[in-house]
C-alpha cells in the first residue's frame, strides 16, 4: 500500500533530459529552482543505469546509492523511487537501529535491494567500516548537496574514498541553492566552484532555463511588520515584566554555582592531566594519581549538570515570552514546572549548596507560575495586545484571512526553536477555538520538530514525524508549525502559504523555505519582520532574492582560476586499517561516547580525554576508559 501520495510523472520535460543525458557521461550537479523536478532527473539516471543494478553482487552487479540529510526524505524520495521505477528500494536511517546491524545483514540488504535511499551518516559509517565498497556502487546521488562543507557527511565520504575507489561511481548532485552557508551575491562565483570541487563534478542548471523556472515554485512574497513585544510592554505594560524580571534574578542567583563548577572541573581535569602526562603516575605518583582521578570521575558523574540544564530552561523561558507574548510564557513556564517535579533531579544532586538552590529555583518557579503570571494573565483577560506578541497576531490573522475566502489549502509556519514550535501551536489551536469556534473542526494544527524534545515533551520518533507529515498531505492537518526539519525537499504539492516566524539564517533558508509554497496557483511566502530589525532584514532579504535570479537565470564559472583550492591543509587525515576501514577524528570520538552509553546501558559512562600542549606547538593526548570498560590500561 502506497503510505505518500505522490504525483506520477509521465512524461520528462526537455531540461530534465537535457541534464539526465549530460549526468550520463559525467559528473553532475543540478541546480535548478525549488518544485522544478530534479528528483525526476536522478530517477532518469537511475533507470538509465539500471543494466547493472539488476544483476546480482555475486555476478558483479552493482547498486545506485540515495542520500538525503533528514528521515521524513527517506520516507518521500524511497516511496518516489518506487512509484517511477519497477526496482527494489530499500530505505536505512538511525531510528531502525541499523547501527547495530551486522556485516552479514547488510550484505543480504545489499542483495534484496537495487536502489538503497540512506540518511548520509548511515550510509559514511557503512563504508567507513568497509562493510560495503564504494567501487559496488554505480551511481550516488547527493540530495541538497549544498551541504557540503567541514566535517558534513556528504563532503567527508567525497574526501576520505573517493578518489582513492579503484572503479569510481557517478556523482549526481541535487540542489537549489548551493551553498548551506551565509552567502553574498560576489561569493555566488567562488561558491559554486567549491561544489564543483568536493563533489569531482560540474555544475549545470540546463539551456533552457525559461521553462524550468516556469515549472518551479513561484510563491508571492509578503512582508508582515510587527513591533517588538519587549519593547512595548515596558513602555504600556510594565507589570508585565515582573515575571521576566522573576525569572532573571533566578539565573542570576545560579551563575555564581556555575561558574564555580566548570572552573573547578577544568582545574581537577588540568591537576590530573599534568599527572598523567609528566609524571611516573602509575610508579611512585600513583597514590597521588588515584586520588586525582578518583575527584574527576565523581565530578563527571556527579549531577551538578542539572543545575546548568535548568539555567538554559529559564534562558529560554525569557526568550519564549518576549517572542510569543504573556500566555506563551505562561505555557511554557508552566510545562517546565511540570517538567521538573516529575523528575528526580533534585535527589540525584550530590552536594548542600547544588541540592539547596535547586530547592529554592522550583519554590520560585512555583510562585511564578500559580501567583504571579497566573495573577497577570486574569487581569488582561482580553487585552490580546499583552497576551500575545505582535507576531503571533499577525499570524493568526494573515491565516484567517485565507480560510475568510476558503483560499486555505495547507500552511507551514517556519521557527527557529523546538519549545516555540510546541508552545505557538497550543496558542493557534487556543486562539482558533476562542475566536472562530465554526471552524474549531475545519482547522487541525500540529508541529513538527526534530528527534530532541521540548521542555517537559517526548522525543519525536521517526513513526510520529512520517505519521504527521502523511496527515498534512491527505489534509487531516491543515497548519504544520515545524522547525527546519521539513525546510529541505518537502514535497506538498497543495501547500499555497508558508511563514517564517523568524528570520532564516541565510539564503539557503530562505530559498528552501519559500520553496515549501509548492501549490502552482496563489501561493504565498509571508516573512513576519521585527520592526527593529526591519531595515537589515529587508536589505537581507532583497539579497537573497538576487541570489536566487542570478542562480536562476544562471551564471559562468571562470575554469581558469588556478588559486581557487578547497583543500585544508590542516585537517587530520583519516587513519586507514588495513582491511579497508577508514576512521576520522570526529568519528572517533563519536565511537567512544556511542561505546560508553552501551556500557552505561543508555546513560553515558564518561571516559576521560585529557590534552597537554607540548613544547613544539603540538599536543598529546591520553584516553581513560570508564571503570567498566574491558580496557583498563590508559591509552596515550
């Protein structure tokens, strides 16, 4: 049974079989508008390479590799996969506890399957450890392969197997925006170079760029100007901000606590390292040596951090409020209170003082909650000015005013914050049943977040995410309020409005979201902009959209440049076994810690890592494993 309605496409437009017969005899990378198919494109390639994938490992067949950065893509470009192909796909990310698979289950994965869609780690871990080749893989295709800088997944398997595979696949890459990074307009040039550079390819967009910017996305931007809720409230409502002044002197009274702790942490882990690596520690130090790692490992495993973890709770608090208004600091207040009397934080603190202002943070956070915002919000019972930011209402309103003229079809609200998708849409689904109680049943909302949970929330599984976002494509949900999770390559071909509640970060952002605007008629883009802001952000903004023309309407890149260089010269090289593994530095470390939390049984078991700068501007390092650990012996 098909779980993602999709369109079925027939019949290619002539951009795509230009680029597809061009992505046949060479490297790749497709930049082309936001909706205009380049999915299609690379399952062309896929059909057109498919002699070797359907021929048997063992008979020296081959397969066609699918990466994507996000598991809701996964699910879409896999189920797009197999409706366009007569292959079988196959479809791998973190949740399905691939990490623990054998060589002997991968294998048979490899052998079931033609087409395997990955999440880009997955699939640089698999090779990584060798457990399947990269000269058995006839076609690897990038998607959103602007993501391509540093240690990314994408540019990491481009650089520790690429060159060095003995029967190198074909490269396609997909993307709209080409850099994942701040851009400017001048750097447009030399950005695009560099993707050219990591991904051992050519950029093209095709010759007739009339007709795939035709068939892209062409949503109608909007500016919405709102006014700053923090500064209105001190000028109209000061009362108001008793209960940002309440949370502030809360963290004030803990940042002494936490200073003290991470200066004595770094002096205990200063002490011991010196020990370790100057001295005859396990000889006649050792005594002193003991004693030294004996204080960091209880530090390690000590509680204290939770008096750290409730100071960035109420950091978010006063940023909550100012962005969303009175009642969304009300809610989110009050789900942090629950949050901590159900957990048992205040037990696990080992030490007076740490158990002590923990105690008198909850009593605080109890008065805040019961007396004075409860106190607050009683007395402006329908002054929704102070109940709610400028921002929230501008929203609100711009969404009414499409289901006034039954215009609205499907709605994204972008955020840039896990809790501010969790607390705007119990605020939406409050302000629709109190203010237009006919439509109550028309309107479903929901949010839409990343695997890490909000303040007192569940983790979001990979089950809800994909259940979630199927009802947003068969209309069960109408308004999505999601973080960038869906940002890239979401495909609803019936949303026709998208918002930025907060400003993107930068022109890919920007693009990808306006992207999501995916209906072909009436589609709108509306950006919500902080009047202190507005001026920068608009000269952002006009930015970004001549990016956007310029990449378009398309641009040469100067071959002859000779000074143009992407490799880093000071990057660690990777170490390389002799069966063919290949571990990086971050991988490796990645590896310790995912270790440690199998010993720990889920809770990490902290190793030690300790660094001591030598005399020729070089370190040395020395790793302790936890007291658990089958490896006793320090390894230097």
């Amino acid at each position: 049974m098909q779980d993602i309605q999709q369109e079925v496409v027939s019949l290619p437009r002539s951009y795509q079989t230009e680029l597809m017969e061009q992505a046949k005899l060479e490297n790749l990378v497709i930049c082309l508008p936001t909706g205009s198919g380049k999915t299609y494109i690379a399952v062309m390639l896929i059909k057109e390479m498919a002699h070797d994938t359907r021929r048997s490992i063992d008979d020296g067949g081959k397969r066609t590799i699918f990466l994507v950065k996000t598991v809701a893509l996964v699910q879409q470009q896999s189920e797009y996969i197999r409706i366009h192909t007569d292959l079988k796909v196959g479809k791998y990310y973190g949740e399905l506890k691939v990490d623990l698979w054998d060589k002997e289950r991968w294998i048979n994965e490899f052998e079931q399957h033609q087409v395997l869609v990955f999440t880009a780690k997955v699939f640089l871990d698999l090779v990584d450890h060798n457990y399947f080749p990269l000269y058995k893989v006839n076609l690897l295709i990038f998607d959103e392969c602007h993501h391509s800088t540093g240690e990314n997944c994408y540019a990491s398997l481009m650089r520790r197997h690429y060159d060095t595979c003995h029967d190198q696949p074909r490269i396609l890459g997909l993307t709209a925006s080409i850099s994942a990074k701040k851009l400017k307009l001048s750097q447009l040039e030399t950005t695009a170079k560099q993707i050219e550079e990591t991904y051992r390819a050519r950029l093209a967009s095709g010759s007739d760029r009339e007709e795939s910017a035709r068939c892209g996305t062409s949503a109608r931007v909007e500016h919405i100007r709102c006014f700053s809720y923090k500064e209105y409230i001190k000028t109209s409502y000061e009362s108001i901000t008793i209960a940002f002044d309440t949370i502030q002197s809360i963290l004030l009274d803990l940042e002494p606590y936490v200073k003290a702790k991470k200066a004595e942490r770094e002096r205990i882990a200063h002490d011991l390292s010196e020990v370790m690596l100057t001295e005859d520690y396990l000889g006649e130090n050792v005594t002193q040596y003991n004693n030294l790692s004996v204080d960091y490992t209880i530090f390690l495993q000590s509680e204290y951090v939770n008096i750290p973890r409730l100071k960035r709770y109420l950091e978010q608090l006063i940023h909550v409020g100012y962005e969303l208004g009175l009642y969304g600091l009300f809610l989110a207040t009050k789900s942090l209170q629950k949050a901590l009397k159900s957990s048992q934080a205040l037990d696990l603190i080992s030490d007076a003082q740490g158990k002590q202002l923990y105690d008198d943070s909850l009593q605080r956070i109890d008065c805040l909650v019961d007396d004075i915002l409860q106190g607050l919000i009683d007395i402006n019972q329908g002054n929704d000015g102070v109940l709610f930011s400028s921002k929230v209402l501008n929203l609100f309103q711009r969404i009414n005013t499409d289901m006034d003229k039954n215009s609205l079809v499907r709605c994204i609200v972008f955020v840039e914050r896990i809790y501010t998708a969790t607390v705007l849409t119990q605020i939406l689904i409050g302000l629709m049943n109190r203010m237009l109680p006919l439509n109550n049943n028309y309107l479903k909302i929901k949010y839409l977040t990343g695997p890490r949970a909000s303040i007192g929330d569940a983790k979001m599984t990979a089950k809800y995410l994909q259940q979630v976002i199927k009802e947003f494509r068969t209309g069960q949900v109408h308004v999505l309020v999601a973080t960038a999770v869906v940002e890239e390559g979401l495909d609803i071909p019936k949303c026709n409005l998208v918002f930025r509640f907060n400003k993107p970060p930068n022109f890919s952002s920007y693009m990808q979201s306006k992207g999501r605007a995916r209906a072909k008629q009436n589609a709108s883009y509306a950006l919500l902009i902080d009047e202190s802001d507005e001026q920068k952000d608009l000269t952002d903004y006009e930015t970004y959209e001549d990016i956007e023309k310029k990449i378009r309407d398309g641009f040469s890149i100067d071959d002859d440049d000779d000074d143009f260089n992407t490799d880093d010269s000071n990057q660690l090289e990777p170490y390389r076994t002799e069966n063919g593994a290949v571990i990086s530095a971050v991988r490796a470390a990645q590896i310790i810690y995912e270790y440690c939390a199998v010993l720990g049984n889920g809770r990490i078991c902290p190793p030690r890592i300790l660094f001591s700068e030598t005399d020729h501007d070089t370190f040395t390092s020395i790793l302790s494993m936890p007291a658990n650990c089958p490896v006793l012996d320090d390894i230097i």
